[in-house]
C-alpha cells in the first residue's frame, strides 16, 4: 500500500481544536484511506468542512496534505505529530530540523480570530523527545 504524510483533525465544528500529523496509507482506488486501524472512505465532495468518514462509526475527519506554514487546521489549535513521521515531518514538510522532536504545535489555522495570518511558522508547544540510546 503506498503510503504519505497527513494532516488528519476529525470533524467537530468549532468545538474540535486541532488534529494530527501522521502517515496514512491509500487503498489501491484511493478512495479509502486507512490511518491508526480506522478506514476512511471518500465523502466524494459530499461533506461540510469533512472530505472523509469513518467506515464503522461514520466519524467525519478532514484530511489533506500537510501545509509548508504549519496552519493545517480551519481553526485555532494544537497540532500533535505521530512518532514514526515526526523527523520526515520537520526536515522534508517543514524544513526546520532545529524542531526535529517536537511533538506539538500551536498552529492559528486558516480562519484565526483576528483574521490575520503570521508570516512565520507556527510555534512548538512541547518539548523534543528524548532518543532512546
């Protein structure tokens, strides 16, 4: 299964802050795609604010590529990097290895309350991971 690098929130309006950045893998229509053991089925532009569903509960999520800027969700909030995508993340996406290990980032998102958008990247929440020895 080919596989990428994602921005995955799940849909909540606005009570939902935030999302995930981790890997998911395509069916070979790519339509479905399957992250964590959940499969995500294509909402075929039939969705408000979701592209995908989960197939068993009918969860909404919105997943797209992950931006250059870090302002990933339609909202403010907490942005959290899966583990096994965390230094592709930071070197290839981003292009800021100082951030390799970072697990979090506050990201304003594409509708901040002030309306106004930051020209640098979004700050680092958390503190890098320790590497096991």
């Amino acid at each position: 299964m080919r596989s990428r690098v994602m921005y995955i929130e799940k849909f909540g309006g606005l009570r939902s802050r935030g999302g995930r950045i981790g890997r998911v893998y395509f069916s070979q229509s790519r339509r479905t795609l399957h992250y964590e053991g959940r499969a995500l089925q294509s909402l075929r532009g039939g969705g408000y604010k979701a592209n995908y569903f989960d197939t068993e509960t009918g969860t909404q999520y919105w997943i797209s590529g992950p931006k250059r800027d870090g302002n990933d969700p339609l909202y403010p909030g907490v942005v959290e990097i899966d583990d096994d995508v965390n230094e592709e993340y930071w070197l290839k996406i981003r292009g800021l290895p100082a951030l390799v290990g970072a697990v979090s980032y506050k990201s304003l998102g594409k509708y901040s309350a002030s309306g106004k958008r930051e020209k640098r990247p979004a700050g680092v929440l958390s503190p890098k991971r320790k590497k096991a020895p």
